[in-house]
C-alpha cells in the first residue's frame, strides 16, 4: 500500500478529508490534492498533518531505541535557521 493511500485511510479513521489538509499546511485544496495524487511530502509537512490529525510519529532503530518526531522538530528546525540577530 502506498504512503498517500495509507494517508487516506488516516483522514478517513480520524474522519477528515484531504481538503481538511488545507488549513494545516497553509496551502490550496488542490495543491494538497495534488501531493496527495503525486506522494510528494515533505517531513515538516507530514510533521504538520500528523499533528493536526493528532497522531503520533515515531522512529524505531533495528536496536528498538524509538525517536519521536513532533511538531515542536518543525519549529525548532525553523528556529535554527533564523541568521544570527534575528528572531
């Protein structure tokens, strides 16, 4: 199964629709029907729509040490960025 129809299956368990995605990633319908259609996401989108959907990711090394990713890595990952006297 691939990512975009695990996604829908998401949206459908937590009873949203892809046009939901929207708001959360600060884009048009069609442009989030267009990732959709296309399996394009970033991590700070998928990130964004997990949260939104109130899911929670993790990553799990082969020695079961488990990572988890939130909302707060999008943030901070922008924070990092910001050129030395800003912000």
């Amino acid at each position: 199964m691939s990512f975009s129809n695990k996604l829908k299956s998401i949206l459908s368990v937590t009873g949203h629709k892809p046009a939901d995605l929207a708001d959360c990633l600060g884009i048009s319908v069609q442009s989030v029907r267009n990732k959709i259609f296309r399996g394009s996401y970033s991590i700070d989108d998928l990130l964004k729509i997990f949260d939104y959907l109130e899911c929670e990711v993790t990553v799990k090394t082969k020695d079961g040490i488990v990572f988890p990713l939130t909302i707060d890595d999008v943030r901070q990952d922008a924070d990092e960025m910001e050129p030395e006297g800003e912000g």
